[in-house]
C-alpha cells in the first residue's frame, strides 16, 4: 500500500507540473506544424531543380537562336537563380534547424520555435512563389 500512495503522489506531482506549464503543449503543436510545413514543401525539391535546368536550357536554346533576345534569355536565367535560391533556402533552413532543447525553458523553446515557424513559412512562400513563376514562363 506504501508503494501504491507513493506512486499516486508521483503521478499526481507529474499531473501538476504539466499543467502548471501549458507551453509545453503549445510547444509541441508548433513542432508539429513546423514540420508539417517541411514535409508539404520538401518533395518538390526535385521539381525545382528540374525547372531550373529546364529554364536555364530554353535560355541556351534562345541565345543559340537569336542572341539579340536578350531580356527573354535574362528572364529565363532569372527564373533559374529564383528556383536554385528556393532550392536553397530549404536546405539552408534544414541545416539551422534544432531539435536540441537540452536546458532551455519552455518559453526559450516557445520564442525558437515561433522564429523557425516564420522561416520555414517564408521558405514554403518562396518555394511556391518560385514555381508559380516557372508555371507562368516556361514553355513547353
């Protein structure tokens, strides 16, 4: 019987300390939608890079034709740096990105989780910025 009410008083201080603190449960939603975010965007890496070697390849092909055109083979070589800095930007977010919340309080871990929210937000904008614009461009 003393394990079992000592056992009870554990469970029931565990009870209270998560209660006490509702960050923690903000703070997991917001992972969750963190990485919700990336797993939305991350499969069309692969479609970026492909538009980009396509828009990159149309301005050779327009240069090979007529290399007076140039405002249309800038447009195509500007489409392929928005694609590649899309591109980027994911891997560049990935790569700053930390699961590592040893030591921090909740509300240190609230404040870096609302930042990386933000970022991957403007990286899913850019990304589908990028490729509306390479749906509006490219041809063919």
């Amino acid at each position: 019987m003393k394990h079992f009410s000592s056992f009870l008083i554990l469970l029931f201080s565990i009870l209270v300390l998560a209660c006490a603190n509702p960050l923690i449960e903000t703070n997991k939603e917001m992972r969750a939608q963190i990485i919700e975010v990336h797993d939305a965007v991350m499969p069309k890496m692969g479609e970026l890079m492909s538009l980009e070697k396509k828009a990159l390849a149309q301005a050779d092909s327009l240069f090979a034709q007529d290399s007076t055109a140039s405002s249309e083979i800038e447009a195509m070589r500007s489409l392929a740096g928005e694609l590649n800095q899309a591109h980027e930007g994911m891997f560049v977010w990935m790569r700053q990105y930390s699961l590592d919340e040893e030591g921090k309080t909740p509300e240190e871990i609230k404040t870096y989780l609302d930042e990386q929210l933000l970022k991957v937000n403007q990286v899913n904008v850019a990304i589908k910025a990028a490729l509306d614009q390479a749906a509006t461009q490219l041809k063919n």
